[in-house]
C-alpha cells in the first residue's frame, strides 16, 4: 500500500500512469480470485461488504421483476438484514428464517419457505459464519436446497473469509461478499464475488467501472493491500486456525470452570463454529460495565449490540437465538486472531474474575 500510495494515475486512464495503475488492480483481482476458488472476471471491487451486500440484494432484486420474495435469517447482520428491509417498500415480501437457541439455521423452515415461494424467490441470503457466535452456518445445504428451484444464494463471508478455506466455484453460491479489515487488510476497502450469470441491477450510476455494476474511482492502494492481506492469511492458514482454536478452547473452558453462572453462545465443536471467537453470557452483569472494567485493564471486547443515536440495543442475535433481553444484554463476544498469544489469554483470565465481581456489584 506504501508503494501504491506513492503513485499517481487512475486506473480508467488511458495514459502510462493510468495503465499502470490499471495492472495493479487487475493482478489484485486475479490474486483474490486464485485465493477464493473464483474466476477474476467475477469479482467485483467495492467500498467493503456493507456495500457489497447492498448491491446483491438490491440488484438482484430489481434485476429479477417478476420474483418478488426474499429470504434470509434473522441473524444476519444489519448490512443484510436492512438492505431486504429496505426493499418492502418496492414490493418485496420478506421472509425471515430462525435459527435454534444454538445458532442452527432452521433449514426444515427454509426447503418448505423455498417449496412455497420458488418462481418468486429472487434471492436466499444466508451469512457463511456469525460475527457474534462464530456458528457456522450450514451454506452447502443451502444451496442445495435453493438449486433445485434455481434459486441463486448470497452469503455474506465477512467473518470466514481469511479463517476458513473458500472454494467459491465449488461452494455453488452465485454471490459472496468479503471486506479486507477482517483478514488484515485496510479499512474501506472489500469485494462482492458474483458469477457472471448472475443479473444485478446498479445500486448508484456513474462510470460502470466494476462490470458496468459498480461505479466509481477504485481505490488502488487499498484493493492491493486487500489482496496481500489475504494472500497472506491464507498462506498458513490450518496450523494458525488450529492454534487460534486452541486459545479460543482454552477461554471458554476456563472461564466455563472459574467464573460462576457463566454460558457459551453458541457452539464449541470445531466443525460448527469459527476459531477465534466466543460469545459468553455472565448472569448478574451488564456487559457494557464488564467491557468498560476489561478496557481499563488493556482489553478489548465487544457487547455484539448495536447502538443507534446512544441507545444501546440487545443484540438481535441473541435475541433469534432464544437468549431473554436481560441475558443478551450480560454477554461479551472475545475475538481471536493472528496477533493474540497464549500471553493475552493469560491476561484476560487473570483479570476476567474480578471484573464480573465487579460488574454484578454495580449491577
């Protein structure tokens, strides 16, 4: 990013600066579809997923007139859940499919919603792993499901991508989105995978730069950086998945054992969930006072809610999952990645006790 910051040049120029900027983009793209199973030609640069879940769901829908039904779950994230919110208003009929006080899609509920709704059905979106739980879900069986109705599947990949191999052409999805921060790549920057076949209407105009889909001046330094990073995470990528889950084990156990009234979200097996994160409710405290007291010690941890104009809302995850508002509202997520140590484990178990003490105190 360095290098590329340095230079000048658009890359939809004609001239020597513009061409070579050009190259770049272009080696990145192939770089990033070698990484993921896909062909260059389908993947799509954009601002990061927000963006790229936007475009499926969006384009799909208005490029698909006559399927008016959009399916999706109800833990999603808000990028996706919104976006088919938003499309009520253009005559979309949404159907939300739940999931169990585990996380587990409820797939009996999405063959019998596909049954009903097949020739209208413009799209399935179903996200490929939690960014709350880290509960994988069961995208194979999905796509199966939706194929034999010749329904195209979107999944936002945030979250695995970088942490999970990805075979997009195997995998029979016809969209997956992706965005850099999440493999260590730069903020801002991320990618929508969309097979060729695929119809998508634009979500805003100008240029058409990205398959006449996308417009807009692509950001060279950022969408090489983003193809380095995942180069990079993919370079090693089972021995550090392993040593990840193996933090990731340990936390929950150890917590599970040491701090009283304590429970996963969530699964713990290796072939349902992501390495490196856990979600743990702590009966008795309000997260936001048990994240503040961790900061203070050096650690950083998420609620999983989100807060619009300074409210704080339970997470609507934990919510589908079963979880009462007052056990949502007591639940940290802990994530693990390639810069966390036994040392950081260490740490946070040490200090973790007290703080709840605390925390339940304060109430």
């Amino acid at each position: 990013m360095t290098r590329e910051l340095t230079r000048v040049g658009n890359p939809s120029s004609l001239h020597t600066s513009g061409r070579e900027a050009r190259r770049v983009v272009e080696e990145s793209r192939e770089t990033i579809a070698a990484c993921l199973g896909a062909d260059p030609a389908e993947v799509i640069f954009t601002s990061g997923a927000t963006e790229a879940d936007n475009l499926v769901i969006k384009g799909t829908f208005r490029a698909r007139p006559r399927a008016n039904t959009m399916i999706t779950s109800a833990v999603e994230h808000h990028a996706v859940l919104e976006s088919v919110e938003s499309l009520s208003g253009e005559g979309a009929e949404l159907v939300v499919i739940g999931v169990d006080r585990h996380g587990h899609l409820d797939l009996d509920r999405l063959r019998a919603t596909l049954t009903d709704h097949a020739e209208r059905t413009a799209l399935v979106s179903i996200m490929y792993a939690n960014n709350e739980t880290g509960v994988l879900a069961p995208i194979v069986d999905v796509v199966d499901a939706a194929r034999r109705f010749g329904v195209p599947v979107h999944s936002d990949a945030v979250q695995a991508v970088g942490q999970l191999r990805i075979d997009f052409a195997g995998s029979g999805l016809a969209a997956l989105s992706l965005s850099a921060h999440k493999f260590g790549g730069p903020v801002g920057t991320g990618a929508l995978l969309a097979r060729r076949d695929l119809a998508l209407s634009p979500v805003h105009h100008g240029g058409g730069q990205e398959r006449d889909v996308r417009s807009g001046t692509l950001d060279v330094a950022g969408i090489a950086g983003m193809a380095a990073a995942l180069r990079a995470s993919l370079d090693d990528l089972t021995a550090e998945a392993s040593r990840i889950r193996t933090l990731r084990d340990r936390l929950i156990r150890t917590v599970l054992a040491d701090v009283p009234d304590t429970e996963l979200n969530g699964v713990a097996e290796a072939d349902g969930s992501l390495p490196g994160i856990a979600n743990i409710s702590f009966a008795g405290c309000e997260a936001d006072n048990l994240l503040m007291l961790l900061d203070q010690s050096g650690i950083d941890t998420s609620t999983g809610s989100a807060c619009t104009a300074g409210v704080s809302e339970p997470s609507h995850v934990l919510d589908a999952m079963g979880r009462t508002t007052r056990e949502a509202r007591s639940s940290l997520r802990f994530s693990l990645g390639h810069t966390s140590t036994d040392g950081d484990v260490d740490r946070l178990l040490a200090v973790l006790p007290g703080a709840v003490e605390l925390a339940r105190q304060a109430g």
